[in-house]
C-alpha cells in the first residue's frame, strides 16, 4: 500500500491524478486481501507520454519503490532502534517487519524487475530514455548497501532482542525473514515480466535464499550502539 501511494500521490502531485487515494483496489479474494496482488496504482501513463512529458511518467513509476520503499525503510529503521530503547518488544516486531518488506521491495524491483518486459521500471527506463543498466546501477548500490545492513546488523540483533532465549524462534524469524525477501519478493519476477527477470527470480529463490538463510542462522548478533548503551546502564 505505502509503494503504490507513493505511486499515486506523485501523479497527483504532477497533477495526472485527480485523486490521490483512488487506487485500484482489486477484487475480494483471499489472495488479494493477503498479499495484496490486484492492487494498482490506477496511473494512466498513456496520455503523459503522449503529452510528451515520459521524464515525468519515470518519476511517478519509480516514486512507488524510491519514495515509498524508501521512506518505509528508513523509518522503520529508526522506529524499531526507538522500540529498543523503550524494550518494547511488540513494537520492536511490528517495525521489523515493515523492514522486510522495504527491503524486499528493493530486491523485488533491482534487479528483479529493472529489466522486465513492462512495469514500473520498464517505464522508468521508457521515460528516462536510459538503459536498464544504469537504473540497475543507480539504485541497485544503495539498495544492495541496505539490503546488506539489514542482514548483517539489523536481522542478527532483531533475533537476539525478541527472543533472547528462544534458539528456535530464532530460527524461525530468520526462515521466515528470508523466505519473505527471496522468494516472496525476490521470486515475484518468475512470470509474465520476460526472460531476464524470470532467471534473477529463480536465482533468488533458489540460490540466494538457501545460502543466505544459512548464513543467517550461523551469524552472531551484532548489537547497535543503542543496545550496548542499554546492557551498560
């Protein structure tokens, strides 16, 4: 929901939506009230190239990830190191998971979709005029970075915060943590978007996933600057 508002707001905002809240919604299905499948951003971007306006019809497709993923990465960082101060573990969980699903998204779009048949980066690079390798490398290094920090530093203390004796929940979070970003997220190009993101989404789910999942579960926690101040005092 957080990325295709951030979607729709954008074309609001570069006044090609009338309403910002008018999403499409989908249809009442398990599936969708779940996982959220048929929901759309409702952007005709059409009349905006035909306008002769595509850097602006770039800038609301690849808002959805960039502002929206973004936002919601950042903030549930920040938000989950404010649930640690105050040790509330309902919280702390509640931000983690919005962190999963920031950085799954990263994934899900570079590289998994940059170089789809159609989508929102198919659009992206349509209105930028660029090839699909600079988007790959213009967002893919800060996405990797963060992607990279939330498993190596965010992902081992999370574990160790909310279930601090609990070896097998921790285990769980760290199966279903991976299970979320690689294959859910990082699988979603299997089908329908063209060769090359079915291939990335089978490297994910099938490489990926297992060797960071492993990875994870020999890790040792890291503890935040934060946590270090907490055990002191």
């Amino acid at each position: 929901m957080v990325h295709e508002y951030a979607h729709s707001f954008t074309a609001w905002l570069l006044h090609f939506k009338a309403n910002p809240l008018a999403l499409d919604y989908g249809h009442i299905t398990l599936d969708n009230i779940l996982f959220q499948e048929d929901i759309d951003e409702n952007v005709d971007y059409g009349p905006i190239f035909a306008a002769g306006h595509g850097y602006l019809a770039a800038l609301i497709a690849v808002a959805g990830v960039l502002i929206g993923n973004g936002l919601s990465y950042l903030l549930s960082r920040l938000l989950y190191a404010r649930a640690q101060m105050k040790e509330s573990r309902v919280w702390a969980m509640f931000f983690f998971w919005i962190c999963v699903m920031s950085v799954g998204n990263f994934l899900s779009y570079v590289p998994v979709h940059t170089f789809a048949t159609h989508a929102d980066l198919a659009t992206t690079v349509q209105g930028f005029g660029v090839s699909a390798w600079m988007i790959a490398v213009v967002l893919g290094v800060p996405f990797a970075i963060a992607i990279w920090h939330f498993l190596t530093r965010m992902l081992p203390d999370a574990k160790v915060f909310l279930f601090q004796q609990e070896p097998v929940s921790q285990g769980v979070l760290i199966l279903l943590t991976t299970d979320l970003i690689f294959v859910f997220f990082g699988g979603s190009g299997i089908r329908n978007y063209g060769s090359a993101s079915h291939w990335l989404s089978a490297f994910s789910k099938y490489v990926l996933s297992p060797v960071i999942t492993v990875f994870s579960l020999q890790q040792s926690a890291h503890r935040w600057p934060i946590r270090e101040r907490l055990y002191r005092s």
